[in-house]
C-alpha cells in the first residue's frame, strides 16, 4: 500500500512513520514540504505520489495560543484537512483524519460515544470539529475520522517531557486534579490507525485512547513514580494537587473527556493496554535513548 502521511514530524507523525507495517511504501513530509493549508501544496504531493490512502496527522494543537489566533487554527485544522480529503478524494485514496477528545465539552460525566454530538469549549475544539465535518462531507464512504485523547511521545511538545523537565528544576509542581482524561502514547495510536488499515474498508468516526482514565494530577503522579523506580530521575519535585479554577488558561478545556472506545476494540478484535502500561514503556524507551 502507497501511505502518505501529513504532518509526518509531529509525536503521531513519527510514530506511524516507526511502527509501519513491512510491505508498505510510506512518505512522511513535514510541514515544510507540505503545508496542508495550501491546496495546491497537498493537491501536489498527493498527485505526485499517488497513495492507496493518506493518514492526516498534521494539525494545529497549540490549545491555547489558538484562542488568540483562531484564523490560523481554522485554516489548518479545518480548511487543511478539507484540503486533504479533497485531495485523496481525486486521487481515490481512503483517508484516516485524526481528531480530539477537545470536541466535546466535558459536561457529559460518562464516556463519550463517537456519535455524541460535538459541543467544543475553545476555537482549537471547533476548528478540529470543523475539520471532521469536512472530511466526513468530502469522504462520506473513504474516511475514518478517529479520536483520540491526550498524546504524548518520547519526543514533540507534550505534558510527560514538560513534567520531568519541571520535576528536575523545582521542588514542587502545581498539576489540577479536576480535568479527566485518558492518556495515550502516540506508539498506541499508530499502532491502532496500521491495525485499522489492515481491517480495509472501516470508514466513520472512531474513538482510540490507551486504556483507563487519570486526572492530570494522576498523570503527573505516575510519570514521577515511574521515573524515579527506572532511574530516569534521581530525585523530583512534589507534585500538588490544585484546581482548574487556580491555573487560569487561554482555553477552556473539558473537565471530563473520557472517549468510549468500545466500538474500535470491536472492530479491531483488541484492546489496548492500561495507560500507565503504556507510560511506563515509552519511559523505559527514553531512559535507553534520552534524547530520542
Ligand atoms: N497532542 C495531543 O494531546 C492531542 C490530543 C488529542 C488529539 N490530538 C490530535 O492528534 C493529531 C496528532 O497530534 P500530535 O500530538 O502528533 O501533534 P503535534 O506533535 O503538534 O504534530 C502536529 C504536526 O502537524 C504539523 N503542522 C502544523 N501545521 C501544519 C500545516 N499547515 N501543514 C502541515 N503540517 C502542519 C506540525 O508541524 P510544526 O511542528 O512544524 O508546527 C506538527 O509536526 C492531531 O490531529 C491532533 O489534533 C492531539
């Protein structure tokens, strides 16, 4: 199968250009060589290469700053991924489209389904619901648009190397406790987008988190644990326990977030590991190679 991959240097990118099944032919561009904001950009590299399917891992994930500059947000996470399907759609290519637990608000208190309807609280949320929407209008039968929650990698921007960065400098860490989610290693969802692959023709919207759920505060309590006993840390800061309404952000973001992911288990035939399996492997990857 000919894959090619937007956003092909982000935590998602990285990982599926890694964990590629043998057989396939996959081109992984950054952003500096596709731009998925530019038709013209995408409609180039996907006429150039003729893919089978595109997997879109690009985005625009700065949460916050993306209340400041909807306008950039929107053009990436909204008219770039219309810009890709319309894209694989002219060239018959299926599309996997990532998207985000940030669509939802929070409010529902129980896991949420893929059909629960989107009620996002910040301009990143919409323009990733803005985007889904594209893409399923573009692609009804050759898209799966699939969610996941709070991605981290041994590489990128992300919470886990801001945590061991600020556990290292500080004696004490302030992480809310009142915002929960479900923590999933990039590895995970590649794995899982190559095993949907594999399944063919699965097309709509699909949820995909490592399993469990965790408040920050729980997250951060974890990273620290787990680096201390592998030795990735010889000492670290304490972590603290405070609430949303005492670490004001740009966005808003939801207090409660978990994805239903059940019907993707049925799919697949499988079910992922507990995230703080999955934490515990991606540290033990960074203690082999710290600056993967
Ligand atoms: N990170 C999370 O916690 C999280 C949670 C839920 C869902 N998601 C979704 O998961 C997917 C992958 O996220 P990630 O964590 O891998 O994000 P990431 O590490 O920020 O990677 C996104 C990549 O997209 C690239 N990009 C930005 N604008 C682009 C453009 N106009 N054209 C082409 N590429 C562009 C970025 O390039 P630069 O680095 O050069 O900007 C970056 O390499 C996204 O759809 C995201 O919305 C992420």
């Amino acid at each position: 199968l000919r894959v090619l991959i937007s956003g092909g240097t982000g935590q998602l990118g990285r990982e599926l250009l890694r964990t590629r099944p043998a057989g396939h032919v996959v081109q992984a561009p950054g952003q500096a060589d596709v731009d998925i904001s530019s038709a013209a950009s995408v409609e180039r590299a996907v006429a150039g290469f003729a893919p089978a399917l595109v997997i879109n891992a690009a985005a625009y994930t700065a949460v916050d700053a993306a209340e400041g500059d909807r306008e950039a947000a929107f053009r990436v996470n909204a008219d770039g991924a219309a810009n890709v399907a319309r894209a694989a759609a002219r060239c018959g290519a299926r599309l996997v489209h990532v998207s985000t637990d940030f669509v939802f608000d929070g409010e529902a208190g129980r896991p949420y389904a893929p059909n629960a309807a989107p009620r996002p609280l910040g301009a990143y949320g919409e323009s990733k619901a803005r985007g889904e929407q594209a893409v399923r209008e573009i692609l009804p039968d050759r898209s799966l648009v699939l969610r996941t929650s709070w991605l981290y990698a041994a590489h990128g921007r992300n919470f886990v190397l801001t945590m061991l960065k600020l556990m290292r400098e500080r004696q004490v860490i302030n992480v809310v406790c009142d915002q929960i989610g479900c923590p999933t290693w990039a590895n995970s969802l590649a794995a899982a987008i190559w095993a949907f692959v594999a399944r063919g023709e699965v097309s709509g919207i699909y949820h995909w988190s490592d399993a469990g759920a965790a408040s920050w505060y729980d997250f951060a309590c974890a990273v620290r644990e787990q680096a201390l006993a592998i030795g990735l840390l010889a000492s670290a800061g304490e972590v603290v326990p405070i609430l949303t309404r005492d670490y004001p952000t740009a966005a808003r973001r939801p207090p409660y977030s978990v994805l239903d992911c059940s019907a993707s288990w049925a799919v697949l035939g499988h079910r992922p590991r507990h995230w703080r399996e999955a934490l515990n492997a991606m540290l033990c990857e960074l203690g082999e190679s710290p600056h993967a």
